[in-house]
C-alpha cells in the first residue's frame, strides 16, 4: 500500500502478549461455546416443526457457532506453542472459516430479529409458503457470507509456502503477511466491510427493537394482542442488539486500525503498538458470541426454556397419549 514512508517494528513482547491472549480467550470461550451449541441444536430438532419463532434462523446460527468453536482448538495449538505444522491449506481454512462463520451469526442475529418484530406486527402473514422461504434465506445467506469473506484469506500472501521453510518457521493466522493492494482498494475493502457486515445489521437490529417496543404502546390491526409474547419478543430482539454491541462492535472499531496498523500506515508507533495490543481481545470479543447465543435461547426463548425445565417424554408415551386423543381422551399440548 502506499503509505507514508513510516515503518515500526513490531516487538516480540506485543506478539507474546497477542499469543497470550488469543490462547487464554480462546480456551474460556471453547467449552461453553460447544456445550451450548450441541444442547442448542439436540433443542430445536424438536421444534423447527412445531413453532414458528425463528427456530429455522436459530438453528442456523447455533451451525455458525458450532463451526466457529470447533475450529479453536487448533488455533488454541497455534498460539501457545509457536508453530504450526499443519500445513499452509489448513491454515488459511481455519483463517477463512473464521469470518465466514462470524459474519454467518451476524446474518442470522438480523434474520432472528426481523421474524420476531414481523411475528408481532403481522402474524397472519407468516404461513407454510413463507415458512419454506425462511430455508431459502438460509441457503442463500450462508452462499452470500461465503462469498463476501472471499477477500480476507486472498488479502493474505503464501510466500511461506517454501521448501526451505521447516514446520516450526510457518505462521498462520494473526501473523500471516499481507498482499499488496493499492490505497483506493484498500479503502474501498474497509468501508464495504464496515457498512455490510456491521452498521447495516446493526441499524436494522436496532429497528427491530424500536417497532417492537412501539407495539407495546400501542394496537396494531393483526397484530400479537399477547402483551406477554410481545415482552418475551422484545427481550429477545434486545438480546441480538446486546450481542452486537458488545461482540462485534469492537471488533469492527478496531478492524480497520489493525489493518492499518500492519500496513505501516499509522504514523505514531505509539498508537499503532495500542492498536495491536487492543485487536486480539476485540477478536476474541467477536469470538464470545458463540457461548453468549446459547444463554440467549435459554432466556429469551419460551420453547428452549420449556424443553431444558421439562424431562423428554419416553415415545411409547407419546404414542399412547396420541391414541388417547383418537378415543376421545385428553388432547396433547401444542405450541
């Protein structure tokens, strides 16, 4: 890129502490994250049928999370023993599955959001044909997110990839080099990723959480009379703008410094040694949404809460209640 004639080394002291902290973080966020998740989908097998609440885009956000925590461990692996034997291809997977699954959850917190405003504003709308569009957002969100984080791991060179290199000299991750683009590229990159990926879904979150607030105020034609359901949607549209606050929001303030601050860009060494101090735990900030979404199901989901608070019923239960209801006995629960 070019910048300003400013070059400052990077010590080893600011890469242990990055090492550090991406081993520490990592390590606290992977058994909650997997534990949560497993339970979250083991969950909503059980009602991606029976209710109409977002449980389609949930489900897909838990997959987001689930592949973001399994690949940790060989991050974990990275980071505290300095090297990296795995091969450059797994590398750059690890580094590309990354993204993609963070900007997946970030895609599917929106989604959640807008199923459950719309369920509150216009409930009548919500039908088996939308139900099967809800699939197609889906696929097509998880194609488009793949699609997008295309540029990070093509923004990182493979001059490493050499013969001469022993296992122990290969770097992965936060340390891979980074290709030469010219100024207007790199601008151009920073922006899009900044207004697609975060003050977009930021924004419509946070309209979301308005309209649904508003129709507790007030009556709406067609829509939820439940104050309740209404409370419990509220809480939940909420929940995804606290993740987004919290997670992502740091994340995406100090991305484009991190970005500058590798190419040489800023002019205060002193600033730029802060910027590189403060991106891991930003990172591993983006990273905490994986253990954060489970608790958000648990407490702001009806279903989740009901299913964990109640021992599942045996099948040949079931399936003695359902021939109780054909005799005329007592009618099974339903959502």
């Amino acid at each position: 890129m070019n910048f300003a004639n400013q070059s400052c080394q990077t010590s080893e002291d600011i890469q242990k502490y990055q090492h550090h902290v991406y081993a520490v973080l990592y390590s606290v966020i992977l058994a909650p994250g997997l534990l949560g998740n497993v339970l979250a989908l083991w969950v909503f097998r059980v009602y991606i049928r029976e209710t109409k609440k977002a449980v389609l885009f949930m489900m897909n956000l838990a997959v987001a999370d689930l592949l973001q925590v399994l690949s940790l461990p060989l991050r974990i692996y990275y980071y505290l023993n300095n090297t990296w034997p795995f091969g450059h291809s797994l590398c750059m997977f690890c580094f590309y599955l990354k993204y993609v699954n963070m900007y997946a959850s970030i895609y599917f917190l929106v989604c959640i959001s807008a199923r459950r405003c719309e369920l509150i504003l216009r409930p009548l709308r919500y039908n088996s044909p939308r139900r099967k569009g809800d699939l197609f957002i889906c696929v097509l969100g998880w194609l488009l997110v793949c699609l997008a984080c295309l540029p990070f791991p093509l923004l990182r060179t493979n001059t490493q990839n050499s013969s001469n290199l022993t296992s122990e000299d290969l770097v992965c991750f936060s340390e891979l080099p980074m290709r030469y683009v010219s100024t207007p590229t790199a601008f151009a990159l920073l922006i899009i990723a900044e207004l697609v990926g975060f003050v977009i879904p930021l924004t419509t979150v946070l309209a979301c959480a308005c309209l649904t607030a508003g129709s507790l105020r007030q009556f709406t034609a067609g829509a939820v009379p439940d104050r309740g359901e209404k409370r419990r949607a509220l809480k939940m549209v909420l929940s995804c703008a606290v993740v987004f606050l919290v997670c992502f929001a740091p994340y995406h303030i100090t991305m484009p410094l991190d970005f500058l601050a590798k190419a040489n860009a800023l002019k205060s060494c002193a600033f730029r040694d802060l910027v590189l101090r403060c991106h891991p735990v930003t990172l591993c900030l983006a990273s905490l949404n994986c253990s954060l979404d489970p608790l958000m199901y648990y407490f702001m989901t009806h279903e989740f809460w009901r299913r964990l608070s109640k021992p599942e019923i045996p099948e040949s239960m079931t399936f003695g209640r359902r021939l109780s209801c054909i005799a005329g006995g007592e009618q099974t629960e339903e959502d």
